[in-house]
C-alpha cells in the first residue's frame, strides 16, 4: 500500500536523513518526495509517498518521536 506524508520539518542538519532512515529502518520505502521552504518560516514543508504492507501508524508514531518533525500527517494514497 502507498501513503501520503506531509511533514514539517524542522531545518536542522541531518533532519531530512533521521527521517529518511526512520521510514527505511521501519519498513516503508521512500518511492518519492518533494520538500519546500518558506521564508517566514524556520521550517522546511515535506511531502513523502512511501510503500509499505504495514500500517502507516507505526511510521506516525515513530515519526512524532522525531525532535525535528513539527508535525506529522499520514493519509493512504488512491
């Protein structure tokens, strides 16, 4: 099943490779991403779309772990 992440990330050094590794090491492979920054804003917008037979709960949950994700957003792809 494919899944739709849309993060706000904090821009920090190795923030973008904690998530990265975080959705690999729990099973979900990255199949596309696009990220953007806003000027008023110290934070980068990410969108993810990752493969997984697994819930995409367990990659939430992990993810709102993350001291550099600001939010986490988890929605199946149609």
């Amino acid at each position: 099943m494919h899944y739709q992440l849309e993060i706000a990330l904090r821009q920090s050094e190795g923030a973008l490779a904690r998530v990265l590794g975080t959705a690999q090491r729990r099973g979900y492979a990255p199949i596309a991403m696009q990220a953007a920054t806003d000027p008023r804003a110290p934070a980068w917008t990410l969108s993810m779309t990752v493969e997984s037979e697994r819930s995409a709960h367990g990659l939430k949950s992990q993810l709102d772990k993350l001291h550099d994700c600001l939010a986490v957003e988890v929605a199946p792809c149609r």
